[in-house]
C-alpha cells in the first residue's frame, strides 16, 4: 500500500485506541476521522488530506479508509494498515500539534460512542453529510464541513 495522508490519520485513531482499549469499528473510525478533521480545519483553517469525504448512506466515508478496513464490517478492527515494505505501522509524529490537539478533544467527547451513535449526530438536516445527500453529488464541500455545528 502507498503512502496515503487519510490512512495516517486513520492508524493514529487507531493506535489511541488500541493503547486505551477503546473498541473501534469501521464506522466508528470513519466517523471519527470525520470529527478530528472537521475540527482541525476549524482550528487551523486548513486541511488534515485532500481526499474528499462521500456522502454514503451509513454518513461521511473515506473511499481509501473503506478499501482497507471493509472486511472488518460490523466488528471490532484489531489491525493497523501497514505501508509499502514497512515492518511497524506508521502513524502521525507528535509534532504535530494541531492535529493532536484534535484528535485529542475529539476522541475525548466521542470515543465511547458506537458508530451508530455517531452516525446519527452526522444525519441532522443542516450537516455537511445531509446537504451533499440533498445536492445528490456524493461528495461533502469543505466550506459546508467548516460551517457545520457541534453535535451531541
């Protein structure tokens, strides 16, 4: 697999929560990633990656996220994505504050809430997820996500 910024991201999440011994499934990462890049854009002004987020019917979906971490469906991932020849994952360095800083507040508002639970609090009608659904193009725009509320 080649390197891939959104794949990072996810093996960060799940390297949090896998030393905290928080389960993660497919939907609960992909919601996750959603939430740490949505408040890091309104933090910093700037994206985590360009890979657009897809309006699915299950919420805000990351194709590559999907690609990797499909087989696990509705159970618990026990695995990180493990790039190229490399023989331990690779994951975000601590320098980057920014990101950490939103994974952080992220992960401490909704890491005990199951992909259903988050899923739901990205359905409302004026999310980012909702207003791609309406346009019918399948892709989030980032000035939705960045005007998008807090929810839960």
């Amino acid at each position: 697999m080649e390197y891939n910024p959104a794949l990072l991201v996810a093996n960060t999440i799940l390297h949090h929560c896998f030393k905290h011994g928080f389960a993660i499934t497919h939907m609960k990462l992909q919601k996750l990633i959603y939430f740490v890049y949505k408040h890091h854009l309104k933090q910093t002004g700037e994206v985590l990656f360009d890979e657009p987020f897809l309006a699915w019917k299950q919420g805000p979906a990351l194709r590559s996220v999907y690609d990797i971490f499909k087989d696990f469906a509705a159970t618990d991932i026990n695995r990180y994505l493990i790039f190229g020849g490399e023989k331990s994952p690779r994951v975000l360095s601590r320098d980057n504050k920014e990101f950490y800083s939103a994974m952080d507040y992220v992960l401490k508002q909704y890491q005990a809430l199951s992909g259903l639970q988050l899923k739901q609090l990205v359905s409302f009608s004026d999310t980012a997820w909702a207003k791609a659904i309406a346009r019918q193009d399948g892709r989030l725009k980032k000035v939705d996500i960045w005007n998008e509320r807090w929810y839960g």
